[in-house]
C-alpha cells in the first residue's frame, strides 16, 4: 500500500500536481509613491493627493495571489529614485526596480551605472513624447546610453507612441544582445489597427519583448474590454508568450479598473491563451526578464 510520500513521488502525482498547481503570477508594471517629506516630489510635479506606497501595494499582492512585482520609477519624483531605491532596500524579495534617468543629460550613462551597481536597479525607463519634445529619442545621448545599459545586462524600457517605434530600431540593431521591453503596447490607437504594424515589425529581434499592459486604457468597451483582446491576440500571435508579459500599471489604472480586475483580466480572461501560455504570460516571461530569487 502506497504511503502519502511514495504517492507523491509517482509519475501520475506529478502529472496530478501539475494540472492543479496555480501559474507563478508576476506584475511587471506598477507605480508606488509616499507624501513623505524624506522622498520629496519634483517642484514641477503635481502628484494624487492619495499615497500609492510599497504597503498598499504589498497587501493588494497578497490578497490577490501576486507573488512579485517590477516597479517602474513614477514621474512625480522626476529623475529622482530616492524612494523606489528605499523600497527595494527594504522589500529585495518581493521588487525589482526600474529607474529613470534624464536623457538629455550628458551623464545619463554614468548614472545608470550608480543606480545599478550601488542601488540595485535593474534596468531604465525612456518615455518620449510623441512631439518635438521627444526628439531626443533619436539624438546624440542616445546610443551612450543604451550601450551603457547592455554593457550593465540590464534592460531598456521604453514608453513612447507606436509612431516613435521606427526611431529606436537604429538603437535595438546597434545592440543586439540589450533586452528591450516596449511598455503598453505602445500605446498604439484600437481604431488604427494598421499601425500596431509599427509594434510587429520589432518581432524580428529576439530580444524585444512586449507588456500587453493598458487593455483599460485603449479600450472603447467595458470590461473585459473585447476590442482590446483583439490586439493582444495579434501580438500574441507574432511574438508568442515567451516575449509577451502582463501588468496591472497600478494606481493608474484604478481610474478605469480595481487592482483585482486588472489580475484577473489577464489570469481569467484572454480565453486564446492556452494553460502553458498563460503561465508565461502571468509570471515566466517576466521571470526571464527580472528574474526574482524564487
């Protein structure tokens, strides 16, 4: 007669443990700030009255099965990291963090190289405005930094209008082995179908990933947002779950979803993703990227 042990060491209980253990769920995008006089915000910033602190995010972690999180540095301080570099301090099992530096800056190299050696970062975010004011995407401090950032193995994230996208191919082709993650889809418009062409050309480079992230925001339909899974599908479709990862973008999306909406659309919904697609999506892909002492 079997024994509890031998039983669970049988082939058929493996495949039982298999089929019922829940995917690894990671979230690869959020925001956390504090009105905290120690963390001052910008002089140019205008923040939420509302904390959106390490804590409140933590408890909304635990209560909706999220085992880790990436955090990407919010606007509000700027290209100050102080309080997301304290965060990581005190939570290095549960965050990952991704900092800004300014990219009109010179030395904008050099501190990406402190924020990771000596602050653990592990990786940058670049946001250029689809106007003049982003032309810098395509400037001379450019390929400093983004060598920088494949010399430090650490990946570039950028957030920018699916018509910038043709801008930083010189930038990916110039560095072929730099991990690069395109947030939100780019952003690119649901009623301009054509120009997530712009977003698909980049699946020719192994190392481009892409945040299927912001359902909510492109979305014209309520919940679970049907004209979203559509583009999501087509960026499945080209560049498979491996390259693909989710993200709530909490607080920002609280405007049009709950915390546990967000995990939910992407754990429960999405019906095209088979199981093991899934778990890439929900937690592996992004494992790869960040990767958590698991």
């Amino acid at each position: 007669m079997l024994n509890r042990r031998t039983f669970l060491a049988t082939p058929f209980a493996a495949g039982l443990l298999a089929q019922t253990a829940k995917p690894l769920i990671i979230d690869s995008h959020v925001h956390v700030w504090k009105h905290d006089p120690a963390f001052p915000f910008a002089k140019e910033a205008h923040p939420p009255a509302e904390d959106a602190s390490a804590e409140m995010l933590l408890d909304l972690m635990k209560a909706n099965g999220v085992s880790r999180t990436v955090i990407i540095q919010v606007i509000h301080y700027r290209w100050d990291n102080s309080y997301l570099a304290d965060v990581l301090k005190r939570y290095p099992q549960q965050f990952k963090g991704v900092c800004r530096v300014n990219p009109e800056d010179p030395a904008a190299p050099d501190h990406l190289s402190k924020l990771t050696e000596e602050q653990d970062f592990r990786g940058v975010r670049l946001s250029p405005s689809g106007n003049a004011d982003g032309d810098w995407i395509h400037g001379l401090l450019m390929p400093p930094l983004w060598k920088r950032c494949a010399q430090l193995k650490v990946p570039m994230t950028v957030l920018a209008p699916v018509t910038r996208l043709p801008e930083i191919v010189p930038l990916i082709e110039q560095n072929p082995d730099l991990t690069v993650v395109i947030d939100h889809m780019a952003d690119s418009p649901l009623n301009q179908p054509e120009k997530l062409d712009l977003l698909l050309a980049l699946a020719r480079y192994p190392k481009v990933y892409v945040k299927i992230s912001h359902m909510w925001s492109l979305s014209k339909q309520p919940y679970p947002f049907a004209d979203a899974q559509t583009q999501v599908k087509r960026l499945y479709d080209k560049f498979g779950a491996r390259r693909l990862m989710w993200g709530t973008d909490w607080p920002i999306s609280l405007k049009q979803v709950s915390y546990p909406q967000a995990v939910e659309l992407f754990r429960d919904h999405l019906g095209f993703f088979n199981p093991d697609d899934r778990a890439w999506i929900l937690g592996k892909t992004v494992q790869q990227v960040w990767p958590f002492g698991l």
